[in-house]
C-alpha cells in the first residue's frame, strides 16, 4: 500500500506538470494559428515581401 501511495503521489506531481505544458502547447497553437491568420488574410495575393512585391 505504501508503494501505491508514493507512486499516486508522484502521478499527481507529474499530472501538475502535464497540465503546465498543455498550457504552453496550447498557447503555441494559438499564436501560429494567429500568425497563419494574419499571412492568409494580409498575404494572400501571392506577392513576397522581402523582395518587394516580387512573385517567387
């Protein structure tokens, strides 16, 4: 029993720090879906920026 309790200790911790990085996955996902937005609204007519409008 003893064992059991150590090891549903060390689950919870480990669950806490699951939790953590879904926050930070989920955070992610977000942003790049922001970004992702943002080019296929502002950048959709094909042009590159960096080369001053020119098509690739």
């Amino acid at each position: 029993m003893s064992d059991l309790e150590n090891l549903l200790r060390m689950t919870a911790v480990q669950a806490e720090g699951m939790r953590g990085l879904g926050g930070y996955v989920g955070g992610t996902f977000m942003a790049s879906s922001k970004v992702l937005g943002e080019e296929t609204v502002g950048g959709g007519n094909g042009t590159n920026e960096t080369t001053g409008g020119k098509k690739d």
